[in-house]
C-alpha cells in the first residue's frame, strides 16, 4: 500500500509564463526610473545606457539563478536558404556558462564567480560567414553579431537563460529572419504616425503596434516529398504546383483526419 501524497496536484494554468521575464516581473525587480527609462526605449528606439544595462543585467542574472539557471544563451534565427532545414527555420543558440573570471581579485589566476555581465546580456558576437550561405561573404567580414530584442523578455528553459536576439552583419546587414519583421515594424511605426498626423486622427499617438496572428492553415508534407521540392527547401513555401481538383469547394479542407499517405 501507498500512503497518499500529501502534496497538491499541480495546476498547470497557475504556472503560466513563469519562467519569463515579464513586464510585470520587470517592473517588480527595477527601480521605477529604470524601468521607466527601458520602456521609453521600446517607443522611442533610444539605446539603453550603460547603467542601466547594469541595473536590468543585475536584475535579470538574480532572478535567472532563482529559475534554476546555469547558463545564459542568445537565441536567434539565421537565414538557412538551402540548407534543407524544414521550412528554411532552425534555431540557433550562442551558449555560455553564468560565470566570469573575478576581475577586482589581485590574484595572477583570477578566480571565478556567477555573474551576467551587462554586456553580454546585450550583445554578442559570433561567426556569421556561413549565413545566409558561404559563398556570399569574404573571410575578413565573417563576423557577426547579436542583440537583445529589447521587445521580447529574455526566459529560461532547461536551466538556460535564453535572450531573444537579432543576427546581423558588421555593418548591419540582416542575415536573420527577425531583423527584417524587427524594422518593418519600425517602418509601419514610423510611417503610421506621418499618416495619423496628416489625417489628424490620433495625432498624441507615440507608437504603433502591429498585431501578426497564425494562419489557420496548416500542411503536413511526407519529409521525402518535402526533399524532392526545391521550392519548399530553400524558401519554406509553395512556389510551383497546381491547385487541387476542386480547390475550397470540398469539406475535407478543415478538420479531417490526416490521411495514412
């Protein structure tokens, strides 16, 4: 015989998002005037300052160790075209470890300690020379760099702090899939406010935010048809084909069961 668990049951509704670093959380870790400040940023598009970076990666790195954290890592999305990866997506992570060496020890062999450096909470820099394939880039400008989406709140999963990043080139060339949804939103912003203005609707509007829903479609392709289809590979959609028989006009369209071929 077992003795019954004494424990409640787990509701998993109850433990929706907490392992992100949301804005509620934000704002419950930083001083009012930083966080007043970062969310300025995200309407203006001002960079953060240096002691602010501090205050937030201090904040962050605290609340990371909490969640269980170990290791910190930006994860992005590089452009993969011909890569074969299922819909040209896969995503990449530059790992590393939530330790540094101890600086301010006059030791020759500085010893470690836990830490999130501001500037690697921020910023990265990895090799970029085989995005978006390796023949378009020299060897001398192989490097690339990542960004804290400021936008997205950083979260941990399997004890990995992961930051929502950017993937750019050394002189800003987008070599992710984020970077250009990133400034498309800035141009609807910026062009969205022009015509709130001219039309004099709205015109104490600081910022437009563009709203982006799933499809409702969704196609499963047998992986070695996928592979025979050029168009699939290196742009994850259709690009040649026909439409069915009788396109929209069958029932079997929504909510039929996936057949066994």
């Amino acid at each position: 015989m077992f003795a019954p668990s004494s424990r409640a049951p787990t509701d998993e509704l109850e433990q929706l998002s907490a392992a992100v670093f949301s804005d509620e959380v934000m704002k419950s870790r930083l001083s009012s005037r930083v966080y007043a400040r970062f969310k300025e940023a995200l309407t203006t598009g001002e960079p953060t300052s240096e002691d602010d970076m501090k205050a937030i990666a201090e904040a962050i790195f605290k609340w990371a160790r909490e969640q269980g954290a170990v290791a910190f890592a930006h994860w992005f999305f590089p452009m993969r075209g011909g890569s074969g990866a299922y819909g040209s997506m896969a995503g990449a992570c530059k790992m590393d470890t939530l330790i540094d060496l101890d600086w301010s020890s006059s030791e020759a062999t500085k010893p470690f300690k836990a830490t999130l450096p501001y500037e690697r909470l921020f910023f990265g820099e990895t090799d970029g020379s085989s995005f978006p394939n390796g023949g378009l880039r020299a060897t001398h400008t192989a490097a690339a760099f990542t960004t804290w989406d400021r936008s997205s709140p950083c979260f941990v999963l399997d004890k990995v702090l992961r930051i929502p990043c950017a993937f750019i080139t050394h002189l800003g060339a987008c070599i992710d899939e984020k970077t250009p949804l990133l400034r498309s939103n800035d141009a609807l912003n910026r062009e969205g406010l022009r015509l709130l203005k001219n039309i004099k609707i709205g015109t104490d509007a600081k910022a437009i935010h563009s709203f982006l829903g799933w499809e409702q479609e969704f196609f499963v392709i047998k992986a070695d048809l996928y592979r025979k289809r050029p168009d699939l590979l290196n742009c994850g959609r259709t690009l040649v084909g026909r439409l069915p028989a009788r396109n929209q006009q069958g029932e079997l369209n929504y909510f039929a069961p996936p057949p066994t071929e």
